[in-house]
C-alpha cells in the first residue's frame, strides 16, 4: 500500500514537472509569438528548446569564414559584422521578435522607437537579467543597477572623473602615450598590431588614473577580464536549464569561478593597501581617483550613502572591463578608418600641428579641435550608415 502511494506520488510530481516545463518552454513561446503576430510583429519562428540560437551561431560562423575579403572602402560592413540580424531586418521590417531559447526578445532598430525606449519616462524599460557568466564579469555594479542604487554609484563615478579630475590624470596619460609612441619609432617600416597595442596603453592608462595601481597589477586584472570574456563569448547562445548549473558545471563554469575568485583577491588587495598606508599615517586620505572615492564612500558614516566590500569589487570590475573594452575598441577602429581615408588623417594632423605645434596637447585647447571632433563623432554612426 505504501510503495504504492509512493509511486502514484512520483508519477504525479513528474507529471507535473513535465506539464510546466513544457508550459515553459513550449506553450509560452508559441503564445508569445501568436500574439506579437496579431500586432505585426514577425520574426524567426520559434525552434523548440533553443529558439533561433543555432541559427544566429550559423550565420556568424558562415559570415567569419567566408572568402570574400572586407572592403573597408565601404560604410556597408554591417552585413558582416552581425549577419543575423541584417537579414531578418531585410526579411521581417526593422522590429521584429527572436528567441535566445524560450525567452522572447523584441529587436528595434527604428531610431524613434529605440529614443523613446530609452528616454523610459514610465520606467517600463528596466535592465535585462544578466547571465550568471556575463555576472561574474561585471558584477552588479552601475551596469546593472537601478533606482538609488545607480543614482548612489553614478554620483561617486561622476565625482572621480569630472572635468578637473580628469585634467590632474592628463600628465599619466602623456607618459603612457610618449611610451607607446617610442616603441612604435623602433618598429618603423614594420607591421604593428594597433589593437593589441592599445589594449596595453588603455590597461596602463586606466590602471594608474583609476585605481593608482602599476601597469603589471592592472595587465593581470585585464589579462584575467579577457579570459573570461572568451569564456562568455563561447557560452553567450548555449542555453542553460535553470539550476542544473549547481549540479553540473563544465569546465567553463569552474574556470569562470576560478577567474572570478582571482579578480576579486586583486582588488581587495589593492584597496587593502590603499587603506593601510592611511591607517599608518603615509597618506592624509584614500586619494581622489576612482579607487579612493569607492573606499571613502565604504567608510562613510551615514549609511545611506555607504557601500560594502561587494559593491566596491562590482564597481572595479565594471570599470576595468567597460573602460578598457570599449576605448580600446574606438582607438583602433579609428586608426583602421584614418588609414583608409587619408585625406582626413592629413586634416587631423594639420590641425593638431598648428594647434599645438610639437607641443603635448593641452586639455583646454583639445575642445578647439574642430576636425578630429568630427572624426570623433563620426566613429559611433559609421557602423550604421
């Protein structure tokens, strides 16, 4: 009698368990999309379990090996670079819906309906979920948080790079620059990996403006966030089932935690040594760069305004990886576009030479550039033309 209630008590919990997880990955989606058609709004058709991931992974495969070579002469690389969703724009109008496993995503690139999203004055639009890998990378800092948490975090990142603060850092980026320039002289008529190149100017830069750390502590914090952005980007489509990452972690998952770990015991080594020199009497405060406004903030007596230890680390992580990422990426980016369009880089140097001559720039003459500020304005939309 009791194995046999035990039994009918199994196959009912599974029978459940199955009902909702179809439920979840079968009925919802198809619910989903005939409603969004209803409204027209097409896109991809829902692939069971893992929606259009395959078919976007195809794509940027096929897109990366092909044969015919990029003509940077062209503004018309969009095709290339994110084959996906040219084509289902071209196929199904500029909004449409995709699925990254049972999860809808509606895609907007109608430049009126993308600045009323983002302008969210009924705060409708909020922040996706982040991955549990995309966490590990950039925590749940400023990326990631809203309300007064953002508002406390923006206020202490707007204070550590406001206009004066970021003249006193101009002095460590000359040097840093003068360093790069050099090796370049030496490898005149050479090929010289500019990507690389400014990875490392870019690491050195932002490790002594920000966190006033040396260049090999800052080239093991980004040697470290690279690792495990290509663990992210190798991860970023495969569709996890909620939980079984607790049962069952790949290599992926113990390697990302390792790496985590890592960064985390860097960091709070440097604020430990930052806060050590002030508690021996070496230094008056925690200093006025990013790392010392997060400190000062976590001693701060009034607790509304104070953050622990954890947001400190999301805080470094997020700008470490945001800072050095994307100004690395519009360096040289714009390199490759100066090299192809001579006539502007003859523009920009003339006018950097008649500014300042032989001269290091000067931070209130830089607003005078007239030219390379329209270069500058033209990288961010060239992508898109």
């Amino acid at each position: 009698m009791i194995i046999t209630f035990i039994s009918t008590s199994l196959c009912i919990f599974l029978l459940a368990a199955l009902v909702r997880f179809l439920h979840k990955v079968w009925w919802t989606p198809i619910r989903i999309q005939h409603m969004m058609r209803s409204q027209g709004i097409n896109g991809p058709p829902y692939r069971f379990l893992h929606g259009n991931t395959k078919e976007i992974i195809q794509m940027g495969e096929e897109s990366m090996i092909s044969t015919t070579p990029v003509d940077y002469s062209s503004h018309h690389i969009f095709p290339r670079i994110m084959p996906h969703i040219h084509a289902w724009k071209q196929l199904y109008g500029k909004n449409y819906l995709i699925w990254h496993g049972s999860q809808a995503q509606l895609v907007v690139t109608e430049p009126e309906l993308v600045k009323e999203i983002l302008n969210n004055k009924d705060g409708a639009f909020t922040r996706a979920k982040a991955d549990i890998l995309i966490k590990k990378l950039v925590g749940d800092g400023i990326g990631a948080a809203e309300g007064e948490k953002w508002l406390k975090l923006r206020k202490m990142a707007n204070h550590a790079f406001y206009g004066e603060s970021l003249k006193g850092m101009v002095p460590a980026m000359i040097l840093s620059v003068e360093a790069l320039l050099e090796r370049w002289r030496q490898h005149e008529g050479n090929e010289i990996e500019v990507y690389e190149e400014f990875r490392l100017l870019t690491s050195e830069v932002i490790s002594r403006t920000a966190f006033g750390s040396s260049y090999l502590e800052g080239e093991n914090m980004f040697r470290m966030l690279m690792k495990l952005g290509t663990i992210i980007a190798r991860n970023i489509l495969k569709i996890r089932f909620p939980g079984i990452g607790k049962i069952l972690k790949s290599r992926d998952d113990i390697e990302s935690d390792e790496i985590e770990q890592a960064i985390r015991d860097s960091i709070i080594g440097m604020i430990n040594r930052r806060e050590e020199k002030v508690m021996k009497g070496e230094e008056n405060n925690y200093g006025s760069d990013f790392l010392g406004s997060l400190i000062t903030a976590n001693h701060d007596p009034d607790e509304r305004n104070r953050i622990s230890v954890d947001e400190m680390v999301d805080e470094c992580k997020f700008f470490y990886q945001a800072g050095h990422d994307t100004v690395n990426g519009v360096l040289a980016w714009s390199i490759c576009l100066l090299a192809i369009h001579t006539d502007w880089q003859e523009k920009a140097r003339k006018e950097v030479t008649e500014l300042f001559g032989r001269q290091n720039p000067k931070p209130e003459g830089i607003a005078r550039l007239k030219t390379v500020r329209i270069i500058q304005l033209c990288l961010s939309s060239y992508i898109f033309l």
